[in-house]
C-alpha cells in the first residue's frame, strides 16, 4: 500500500471564524497556524497547502502575559543610516492590532513560498464585523 499524498486542489477548503476576545497571543497563533497549515486535518501533507481559511476577528482584545507589553519589541531597519525602528507590542496593538497577530502568525509558519501562500489566506479584523458573511465561516474555539 502506498502512502497517501495530498494534491494541489484535492482537499476541501473550508473558512474558520476565530474570535480573539480574551486569548493569548501566542497560544492563539500557534492555534490559528496549525488551522492554516492544515495540521487538523488527516489529508495533511507537509509540501502542500491543505489548510482552511482563517478570519480572526477581535484582534484588538486579544492579550499577552507578563511584561511583554513593555518589554518585548519589534525592530525593523531600511537599510539607510538611521534607519532603525523598534516598536514594543503595546505600542503596535495600539496603533495596528492586525499586525501583531500577524507577525506572530507568520513566525510560525514555513519560511519559504508555500508559508507566504498560507498567511494569504489569513483574515484578521481589529474588530467584530468582517465582510466575509458570504463564505458561512465555521466558529472554532482556541
């Protein structure tokens, strides 16, 4: 018997609607990663995307433990003199909650082209309302 492959297009897609209120960051991105992965499903194949559509709504009450709000920090440089920026995480969930979500997530994913194809498929609101009613999004709890 041979080993089952999944193929591209070969696994159903489904859409997943996770509500942040109250959660951690990390133990909630490690969740959502494994949904886009499709590490939930039996058909999981490492080398191709088998995963479902994530929308996470709620990111702006979505928490972090201990002191990294103060503490941990996000550092980006241009690549000119200067041109280094370092933001903290409470800076960021003030100004874009979207994004730590997100940087938390893609951490967490492959680092190559099949992890940039999974974190498209990654929705995610600072707020309740999200424009994608029409897809019946499936709540799962993290």
């Amino acid at each position: 018997m041979k080993t089952y492959q999944a193929k591209t297009g070969e696994v159903p897609r489904n859409w997943v609607l996770v509500d942040l209120e109250g959660k951690t960051l990390g133990r909630a991105a490690s969740a959502i990663a494994m949904i886009l992965r499709g590490k939930t499903k039996p058909q999981y194949t490492p080398h191709v995307d088998t995963g479902d559509f994530v929308v996470a709504i709620n990111a702006h009450k979505v928490h972090v433990t201990g002191k990294k709000r103060d503490d941990k920090r996000y550092i980006h440089h241009s690549g000119y003199p200067g041109g280094l920026r370092i933001i903290t995480v409470g800076q960021l969930l003030d100004r874009k909650p979207t994004e730590v979500l997100r940087l938390a997530v893609r951490g967490m994913l492959p680092k190559n082209t099949l992890g940039r194809k999974l974190l498209k498929k990654l929705k995610i609101y600072a707020s309740a309302e999200h424009p994608h009613q029409a897809q019946q999004p499936k709540p799962v709890e993290i």
